[in-house]
C-alpha cells in the first residue's frame, strides 16, 4: 500500500492531476516517513533527507498549483470548475491572494519546525550539550539495564546510536571490573563469538534493520542496531553473596577493546541508567 501510495502520487503531481491534493498527500507521506524509520537513528540520514526535502518541495507545488501544460490546466478551463471554486484547491488555478499568502506562511513554518525538530530528537545534533549522535568517525554504544546476578550471568542492553553507516563497531574483548578496579570477569574475541544465538535478541528483526551479531572473534553491531542481551557471558568470579563477602561492592563497570585503547562505561552495572563505551571502532 505504502509503494502505490507513492506511486499515484508521483504520477499525479508529474502529470499535474489534482495537483494541490496530491501535494498534500505527498506532505503526509514524507511526515510518516519519519514516523516509520526515525528509530533508526543515523540509520536513517538518507530518509530524512528526503523527507525534509519531500515536505518543502511538496509544500511549494500545492502553492503553485499545476502549470500550463497540467492536465489540471484541461479541468480548470471546464464549466464545472468555473462553477465550483473549490475546485482549485484540489486541482489548480487562481486563489485569493490572502489565502495564498496565508497558506504559503504557514507552510514555510511547518517546514522549519519539521526539519530543525525532527534532526534534533532523531540525531540530537542542534541543541545538545553532550556529543552529536551522529558521528561519521567513531561509534557509540550506549548501554543500559545491565545486571550481574546471583549466579554470575551478567545481562545488559546496547544500542549503537551514533558512528559510519557502512561499518560496523566490532567488540573484540569485555572485561568487567568491581569499584576497586579489579577485573572479575574477562571474555576474550573467541569466548564472544561463541556466544549462542539466545544470547543475542535484535529489538528490530527486520531484514533490512542493522543487528548486531557474533563474528569469527567477538561480536558486531552496525549502527542504528538495538539489541536485548539475555545471557550475554557468565563470569565465575561474581557468584558472591553479601553475607559471604561484606563491604564488597558487586557493581561492576564493561569495557571494551577496539584493538587500540581500552575505554570503560561511565556508570555502575547495577544502575539502569544509560552508559557508554565509547571510540569502538569500526574495524572493515
């Protein structure tokens, strides 16, 4: 449906039929273009380029109005459009001025508001006091609602919103260390990269979504990929009790290895809040 919506609003406004409604429907498309693909963060560059572009454009085309050689331009000479003037708000011809002007302010407004709002909440890149989301150079892996249990499993949810499309971050090595900085478990590229497929839940399992995934040392996420670890590696060294061990502080901190520098997450592993591993990066 989506495909022919597009189709028929393209062929009318290249052929000038119903010039302004097609215009209108052309608006809408490129406002749910953004609702449909804007959880993909920089994923979605290319997308909001055209939407922002689609929106202007279409906006213009329905102030204008089909031209001279529109099939709009056959319909208008017609008795029955000089009968009903509502007619030329659906196909073309002449508006009162005040209309065109008001119409022409309004529009301008929404595609400002449309293009700055919507490259702010899906890149975070006009009003941010932290980095862009969108990063062509390094990646960025948030995490979130990581926990260490009872019996060592450590869990954790990751997101890699920001760094280049065509690449991937590779994690190569996770090491988890207690507040005192002594490391309690490690993983190496071969222990991740067996990782069974359970460990591993895409939140968007679409084919053409970015995933992350086990390769032959460690594991990849591409950007835009959102993934809910369930068992991601079990480390020995955390199955302690409270009782067992007092005064020990069990929160944890990741880090990964991207072959050049170690860089560890910002927050504990026991809060939910979001932290980073940040400067993974892309190793193909």
């Amino acid at each position: 449906m989506w495909t022919l919506a597009e189709l028929a609003v393209g062929l009318a406004q290249i052929f000038g039929l119903a010039t302004r409604l097609a215009a209108l429907v052309c608006i809408g498309l490129n406002v749910s273009l953004m609702l449909i693909f804007g959880w993909m963060g920089s994923t979605c560059l290319d997308e909001w380029t055209m939407a922002v572009s689609g929106l202007a454009m279409s906006s213009a085309i329905f102030l204008a109005g089909g031209g001279t050689w529109s099939l709009d331009n056959l319909i208008g000479r017609s008795g029955w459009a000089q009968r009903n003037a509502w007619s030329a708000w659906i196909f073309s011809g002449p508006l009162p001025e005040g209309s065109v002007r008001a119409a022409a302010l309004f529009l301008a407004a929404v595609a400002v508001v449309f293009t700055v709002g919507s490259y702010q909440i899906l890149f975070g890149a006009v009003v941010s006091p932290q980095h862009a989301r969108v990063d062509f150079h390094r990646h960025d892996i948030a995490l979130s609602k990581a926990t260490v249990a009872a019996d060592g499993a450590v869990t954790f949810d990751a997101y890699v919103d920001a760094g280049p499309d065509t690449g991937a971050a590779y994690i190569i090595a996770v090491r988890l260390v207690d507040a005192s900085g002594a490391t309690v478990g490690e993983w190496d590229g071969k222990t991740l990269a067996a990782l069974p497929s359970t460990a591993i839940r895409n939140v968007y399992p679409y084919v053409w979504a970015s995933k992350f995934k086990t390769e032959k040392i460690g594991f990849s996420g591409q950007t835009g990929a959102r993934d809910a670890h369930a068992a991601a590696a079990r480390c020995d060294g955390c199955r302690r009790t409270p009782r067992a061990h007092p005064g020990v502080d069990r929160r944890g901190y990741v880090e990964s290895r991207d072959g050049r520098q170690v860089v560890r997450s910002r927050r504990p592993l026991s809060q939910p809040a979001r932290s980073a591993m940040r400067n993974a990066r892309a190793l193909a």
